[in-house]
C-alpha cells in the first residue's frame, strides 16, 4: 500500500510500508505517523517555498530521519542541524543508501530553475518529484530563451525513457498562462507513470479541471490526482 498526503504548494509525504518520504515541505500540517518509522526528507532546491529550516527539528521527535538535500541548500542549513544525518546532492548523481532489500536509491536530474528533481526507488516502487523541473515558458521572454527552456526540459524528461514511475510529482503552474499545462503534459506523453499529482499550483486548485478540458490530456485524464485542498489523502493497494 502507498499512501499520499498532499501537505501544501510543492509539499507531499509518501507513506510506504517501512518508510516515509517527504518532499520540499515549506509550511503545512505533516500526518501522523510512528516516531520510530525510517523517515526521509528532501529538498530540491533552497527557494522559499520548497525549503524551511524548521525541518531539522523533526530530528528531536524522529531518530531514524535522513536529510538528502540539494546542494545549493548547503549554505542555508543551521549550525544546530544533525550533519551525521544529512546527504547532498548535485544534478546527475546517484545516492545509494543500505543494500539488500532495504536498499535506497536516489537519482537526480537537473532543474531548469534551481536544484535538482529527484528520482527514488525503493520497496519496489519509484516515486519522481520534479522540485522546480519544468517547462518554464514564460511570454515576457525571448523565444530563444523559451527554446532553450524547451530543449534543457525535454532533455532532462527524456532521461526517464524506460522507468516505470509509480507516483509523480510534477507542476502545474497557473503563472504561465496558456502554457500552464505543457511541463505536465509533455510528462505524461513521455514517461511510464501511474498517475501524476499536480503541485505549484499557488492554491489554484480549479486547474485540474482546465487540464481535463485539453484535448492533449485525453491519454492520461485518468492518471492524474485531483487536489482539492491541503491535507488531501490518497491511498492506493495496487500501484
């Protein structure tokens, strides 16, 4: 079983049987679960809203907390943080933790934004949080800036040609305006993936709706969450 709180903005935590994953949490609510559970905490990158320092508290209640951090976070961690407990990571590399069956996989991508997007598998499953990977087109730019965005986004999606991706993390961002949707939707067309949870909707939750309108996202209309508001839960027994 697998179970998926949306916590706020870019911020998820994935329940596995052994394990708790939590994502580029910023401010929100955490669920509840056991203080002696293996917890894991990433943060793609150091942005205000993926990244609070509050985060190396939850050492105190939680002794079994790994911290696999972006490198760029590195100058923002507190002295008081448990440095014996925390990894970081650069784009393009590899993280292994334990081995045998309890064995922790990490990858990364490059971001177009800031830090990294991270790849994860373990207990069977792989789990992609994007951080600020996307196809950030933005209008007020030059067309050469958005065909580079384009290119350096693709790119980097096309490293997951092959993976099958049991849960996604991926933006939606309404800033965009009419491209809010292609970062997502190229996503989805390109990659193996079991269904996708729209983040960095900045609260613009009717977004899931406009998705389901475009005629481009009628291939995976079934696959994608539909978020209505922070503390949303969602538990699959299959993927």
């Amino acid at each position: 079983m697998m179970k998926i709180t949306y916590i706020q903005h870019s911020g998820f935590a994935v329940e596995l049987a052994d394990k708790v994953l939590i994502f580029d949490y910023y401010k929100g609510e955490l669920p509840s679960f056991e203080s002696d559970r293996d917890v894991y905490v990433f943060v793609s990158h150091r942005h205000y809203d993926h990244f609070q320092r509050s985060i190396f508290q939850w050492a105190e209640e939680f002794p079994r907390i790994t911290y696999i951090l972006s490198g760029d976070v590195k100058e923002a961690v507190p002295s008081s943080a448990p440095k014996e407990k925390i990894h970081f990571v650069g784009s393009g590399e590899r993280l292994r933790i334990g081995d045998g069956e309890g064995t922790f996989l990490v990858e990364t991508l490059r971001s177009t934004d800031e830090g990294v997007a991270f790849v994860v598998e373990t207990e069977g499953r792989t789990i992609y949080h994007a951080g600020d990977l996307n196809w950030w087109h933005w209008e007020e730019e030059t067309d050469r800036y958005n065909q580079l965005m384009k290119k350096a986004y693709q790119k980097e999606i096309g490293k997951l040609e092959g993976l099958h991706i049991d849960a996604a993390f991926v933006p939606l961002d309404p800033r965009l305006g009419k491209e809010y949707y292609w970062g997502l939707d190229w996503f989805m067309r390109h990659t193996d993936t079991d269904i996708v949870f729209p983040m960095h909707m900045q609260g613009q939750y009717g977004l899931y709706e406009r998705l389901m309108e475009e005629k481009t996202s009628a291939g995976y209309r079934d696959r994608v969450a539909h978020i209505t508001g922070e503390g949303q839960v969602f538990t699959f027994d299959k993927i």
